[in-house]
C-alpha cells in the first residue's frame, strides 16, 4: 500500500445522513414550493381582481380617475403593469412603505399640474371648484389686460426715483446737469463747455510739434558737450 493510501486508511469516514435528516431536509424543500405556489397564485389571482376592476373602469364613462387604497410594494407593480396594458395612466402617491398609494387615469382625462400637486401634498383634489377657480383666474387676467389697453402709459413703479436721487444729489444740480448734457459733434456727448483743454486740434498738434523739437535739440547739445 502506498503512502497516501495508508494514510486515507486512518482517517475517520464523514458521518452518514440518515433517514431522518433526509426526511427533514425534504420537508423542508416541499414547504419551501409550497409557500412559492401560494405566492404566486395569490399574484394571480390578485392580478385577475385588478383586470377585472380596470376593466370595469374603462368601461365606465361617468369615471375619469380609480383610486386604490395603500397597498404593499409587489400589489403596486402588478398595478402599474395592468395599467399600462390597458392604456392608463397611474401615479403613486404617499410615502413609501408606509401609505403608498395608485390613482389610474383616462388618457382623455388627464391630469393637470395642480392636480397631481394636490395629491401629493396629501390634499383632497374638487374638480369643480378647481375649474371655478381657473375661471375666475382667466376673468381677473382678462379685466387687466384690458385695463392696461385703455391706458397703456400709466405705470406705478415700486419707488419713487425722483426721490431717490434728489437725496443723493439735490434738485438744483441734477437739472443743471441735465441742461449740459446736449451732443457736441467734435467730442461726442460731453459738451464742449465741460472740456478743460480749450484748444482746437491743430494748436493741440503744433504745441507737441514744438516739445519734439525742443527735446532733439537739447539732446544734441548732451551730445556734443560729451
């Protein structure tokens, strides 16, 4: 006999399973599929009472939205999804996991912005007095588009500027300026009046031709005394 075959000959067998940890073990497997066959057939017969409800629903022309009560997480995916095979629109609303909620929607019927909002602020949304609200609304934008029509000059501003700034630089001086802000062709929109050099442009140009000069010529006389 070789090394590792004596070796293998003192070691200890594994313990066998007996009849009872198998009769356990196969218990337990046909509780397992038991429970996974009740699951899904609580989904299906789930989904049958949704379809049936959504159908009810379409059907139904006196009806534009279908609320659901909260509902766990797995029941609102089996909603959304027999929503959108039947061409419906859903939202949830609440918070998650605690009272979580779907409201389905005719396409024709959808809804607005305030709507959805509403529900998700947890209020309760009145049709009717939304639209009598947006009537009154389109009312009030009508009447004042039509009062700023008749007089389209008149306009309040939210502060007096006039104020503002005869506090800052008094009355008397704001309109002298104004009076010495006329165009002047030769220097743009500042008045000639306002300019400190008086000179034309030609005696501008004559007095830097003399300074050039005078500059040269002192140069030159550096040079020769050097």
């Amino acid at each position: 006999m070789d090394l590792l075959g004596s070796i293998l000959g003192y070691m200890e067998k594994p313990p066998s399973v007996g009849d009872k940890e198998k009769k356990q073990a196969k218990e337990r497997k046909k509780q397992f599929e038991k429970i996974k066959t009740e699951e899904k057939k609580k989904k299906n017969d789930f989904r049958e009472k949704i379809e049936k409800e959504v159908n009810e629903f379409i059907n139904d022309a006196s009806r534009t939205r279908l609320r659901y009560d909260p509902m766990e997480r797995i029941s609102r995916t089996i909603l959304h999804d027999v929503a959108e095979v039947a061409g419906l629109t859903s939202f949830s609303f609440g918070e998650m996991e605690v009272n979580r909620f779907i409201i389905l929607f005719k396409k024709e019927y959808a809804p607005t912005d305030d709507e959805l909002d509403a529900y998700r602020r947890g209020e309760t949304w009145d049709a009717e007095k939304a639209k009598e609200f947006a009537k009154q609304k389109a009312l009030d934008e009508e009447n004042e588009r039509k009062r700023l029509a008749s007089d389209p000059h008149k306009f309040v501003p939210n502060s007096n500027y006039q104020a503002k700034y005869k506090s800052i630089i008094g009355e008397e001086s704001a309109l002298e300026a104004a009076k010495n802000l006329t165009p002047n062709k030769q220097f743009g929109n500042v008045p000639s009046e306002n300019k400190m050099d008086k000179r034309s442009v030609e005696e501008t140009l004559d007095a830097i031709r003399k300074k050039k000069k005078q500059k040269i010529g002192e140069a030159s006389s550096s040079s020769q005394d050097t």
